[in-house]
C-alpha cells in the first residue's frame, strides 16, 4: 500500500481534534507535555532501526541535520540503497543540505509524498516539520506497506493506515471495547490482552489487573512483549499510560505487534482469573458462626483457572492462621475450607488463589456465643400432655436446661384456628436450669405447643395438646339410698330402692 496522498510533513499532532487547532495556538503549545513523549517515541524508532547498522540518534532534532544519519534510516527501511552519493564527510551547509536532498529526492521516488518540507527544514532544525517527516516514514514502512497475518488486501488498501491498525488490533482483542489510540490503553490492560492475545498465556491474567496502577501493568506487559515477542520499547509504560500522550506515539508502538513473533522458551502461564473464583457456605457468612465451633466453607475455581487456595482467618486482636484447606479434584475444581474460632467478635476470612484475593476477599464474619445443644433439654408437666387441659383455666409445665450449654428458651402456642399470639405463655426462671410455662387456653379443641433451645426445637416438640371443655355450672351429685340389708339394686325391688333422688 502506497503513502502517497497520505505521509504528509505536518507536525505530527494529535489526530484529528488537533487538525482544527489554529495555527497559533499550534505554535503556543510547542512544549506541550505530548511533543516530548512524540519526539521520545519517535527518536527510539528511529534508533531501533539505526542499530543495525550502528547508528544512533541522540537529538532528533539536530542529528538528522548533515543528512547522513537520514540516509542510512531510509536504506534500512527500504532496504534499498540512494543510488546517488552524498557527502561522507559534510563540514559545510552546503554538503548537509546536498545531503538531505538526497534522501528526500529518495523519497519521491519510493511514491512517498512531503508537504511543506525541504532540505533548509531538516538541516535547520525544524522539530515541527521533523516529526512530521519521521510520522510519514512510521505510517509507510511500519503500517502502510507490511501485510499482516489474516488480513484482506484489498481491504487493507480502501483503509487509512489508522482505520487499518485499529481494525487489526480489534479483531485481536474482541472482548475489549477500542476505539481509539489515547484513553483506551491508558489503563495498561488492554496492552496485556494484546500481548495475551499474541502469546496466550504471556499476560493471561491482565483482566484481573488493577487499573489504578496503570504503569505497573503497563510495565508488566510492554517488559514481555520486548523479552519474548521482540516488540521494543519505542514509547516508556510512563508515556503510554500519560494522559497527554498523542495517539501517534502510541500508534508507533502498537504498529510493532502485527508481525511479532514468539521466541522459544516463553514462560506462558495457564489463563487465571482469581476473581472469578468464588466462596460459599456458612463460614464466610456475616452471622451465624460460633466460638469454638467449626466453621465451614467451600471455594469454586473451575472459571478461575489452575491454582492453589489459601486462607488466613485473622481474629479481632489481629492473630492470623491459617484455614484447612482440601482439593476435592471435582469437576468444578472445588476447594472445601474450615477453621475453629477461639474468640467471639468479628473475624476477617481472606481467600486466596494463585495468590491473589478472589471476589469479594475478605471477607467479615462475626463469631457469636456457643449456642447451646437443644437435645438436652426435656419438659414435663400437665401442660403438654395430650388431655387433661381444659379451656379457661392455666395449666402448666417444666422446662430442664442444666446441662445443654448457653441458649434462650422459646415457647409458642398454637390455637385450633392455626393462630399463633392468641395465648400466651409465661416463662419463670426456677433456678438451676428449669424454667416454667404457664398458659391458659381459652377455647377447646386441638392446641400446638412449640419449645425452642437456641431456636431449635427440643426433642418431642411440638406437643399436641387437647384442650378439653371447661365445667360449666353446678354439678350434679346422685345419692343412693343405702339399704341395711343386702346390696341395692339386688334382690326384689331393687330397682325401686336403688332409685336415684333429688
């Protein structure tokens, strides 16, 4: 694909919002904080590609002056030579100038278009019209010319050099959304999923990165593409993350990754994402665990990937151990956890996998009193046996605690309408563990007594009561008139005589 058209000498500015800048607010923005990164990025191009031929740039916007540093960049690029001489030796102006005319006429030649630049612009200094120049070499040789893996020619060719380089890098990166070549990368993941997605496994956990650390990841990731995909460091993790850094800088790196290549003995690591891992059951639970009670809970890793777990449980004076933990080798590569709590108060659960803090890590658990084991406790009385209790009138029963640890007593009563508040039950403590119930029905018919240790149910409960009809009025006495001989209602007229009388 041709530059011609497009490698225009300009200052190589910041895209197309800054194309509308006027040119005297261009000019009094010469230091802006993204020119230096540009002239940074720029020299370290230049220079990766000097080396072969042992040649370097220390000031770009003077070293390029006699010309001669100009040619040998051009010759490297094109791999093709001037085919005119220069001056080996330029002392004077003139020969500098007759220099840069030289790499420039090359220029043409190779259907390379410059705009507003001549030798006197080089040879002078202009850092303007410098990086304009070098901009226009970056889209040609870097980005216009290479076909790269899986990509349409002739699409290539209807597409800007920047529409081009984008297009590539999101089809590489499907699962991100990029747009442009500014705030999308200032993060630093993005570069570890690119470099991921060129190596998998060189950054496989970049999606887990803190982006609040921007140029540590963005350092974590540039360190690797430069040691394993051969991807220099033409722009520091410092600039790329640089809110004021220009998209041409960053372009000038990103162009490098389409013809990367992976060197043997890459340190590719399995896919881990620890924050997809995840805790459940009641040990990690805010209420509910006990003081000296195990506590239990389990770890889910099979969307976290290879790893081991690790749990610290740290208690509210700031003691730390460390949790049991079991691979249970299952499909869902679950970890099963437990701890014992010595103290009441709040404890902290940290999980760990690979190293790192999975979802929601750590986590609060407030350990409570021991409750006590409502299979010790038993009741006895009139009150809960399943007749004898009549409607309006309070019966009662004994509840035994002694020996079943700490626990509150609960009873509730329901009525034969299935209500439960109707009737109310009294508790007394009588000392020694024993507590009394004392309730008055008040209609007859099936009752449910409930007993609760703890909020469990003791053994039996609950208890079924029938609640028989209250007396009502004067009872009836029936007297027999007694006989003094024999036994009445025997012998004759013994129906007569036994015969009930008011």
């Amino acid at each position: 694909m041709s530059g011609a058209g497009r490698g225009r000498a300009e200052p190589a500015g910041r895209g197309e919002a800054d194309a509308e800048m006027p040119a005297t607010e261009k000019d009094l923005a010469e230091d802006a904080p993204w020119k230096r990164i540009q002239q940074n990025t720029f020299t370290r191009w230049c220079n990766e590609h000097l080396k072969c031929v042992q040649k370097r740039v220390g000031n770009l916007q003077t070293d390029l002056g006699d010309g001669l540093r100009l040619i040998a960049l051009l010759e490297v690029l094109s791999q093709k030579q001037m085919g005119r001489k220069y001056n080996a030796r330029p002392t004077f102006r003139q020969m500098q100038l007759e220099n840069v005319s030289v790499a420039l006429e090359f220029l043409e030649r190779e259907n390379i278009k410059l705009v507003s630049i001549d030798s006197k612009a080089i040879v002078d200094g202009n850092l303007k019209l410098i990086l304009g120049l070098i901009w226009t070499l970056i889209l040609h040789y870097s980005i216009s010319m290479p076909m790269w893996d899986e990509e349409d020619e002739e699409e290539a060719k209807r597409q800007t050099p920047k529409q081009r380089l984008l297009g590539w890098i999101q089809n590489r990166l499907p699962q991100i959304p990029i747009t442009n070549f500014s705030k999308d990368w200032q993060s630093g993941r993005a570069l570890g999923a690119l470099v991921d997605s060129c190596a998998p496994g060189l950054c496989p956990d970049w999606d887990s990165w803190d982006p609040s650390r921007p140029v540590d990841n963005a350092r974590e990731a540039m360190q690797q593409a430069d040691e394993w995909l051969g991807i220099p460091q033409v722009i520091t993790p410092e600039e790329i993350v640089d809110p004021n850094v220009d998209e041409h800088s960053v372009m000038t790196y990103l162009s490098q990754f389409p013809k990367a290549k992976l060197k043997p003995g890459a340190p590719l690591r399995p896919k881990l994402n620890p924050k997809k891992a995840r805790a459940y059951g009641p040990g990690i639970e805010p209420t509910g665990n006990m003081v000296k009670q195990r506590a239990e809970f389990t770890v889910e890793t099979i969307s976290a990937g290879q790893g081991d777990v690790l749990v610290y449980v740290e208690d509210p004076a700031g003691h730390r151990e460390e949790a049991k933990v079991v691979a249970n080798n299952d499909k869902n590569r679950t970890f099963s956890v437990s701890y014992v709590p010595k103290v009441t108060g709040t404890h902290k659960v940290t999980v760990l996998f690979a190293g790192q803090h999975i979802a929601k890590s750590p986590f609060e658990v407030q350990v409570g009193r021991a409750a006590g084991d409502a299979g010790r406790v038993s009741a006895q009385g009139p009150g809960i046996e399943p007749t004898g209790v009549v409607a309006n009138k309070s019966t009662y029963f004994d509840i035994f605690t002694a020996g079943a640890g700490p626990g509150e007593v609960g009873v509730s009563i329901t009525d034969p309408g299935g209500r439960r508040g109707v009737v109310e039950p009294t508790l007394e403590d009588r000392g020694d563990g024993t507590w009394r119930c004392t309730y008055r029905p008040q209609s007859e018919g099936p009752h449910t007594v409930n007993v609760t240790f703890g909020g469990v149910p003791i053994p039996k409960s609950p208890f079924n009561v029938t609640v028989g009809q209250a007396p009502t009025g004067a009872s009836r006495v029936t007297h027999l008139r007694l006989q003094p001989r024999g036994v009445p209602g025997r012998g004759p007229g013994a129906a007569a005589q036994g015969a009930a009388r008011p």
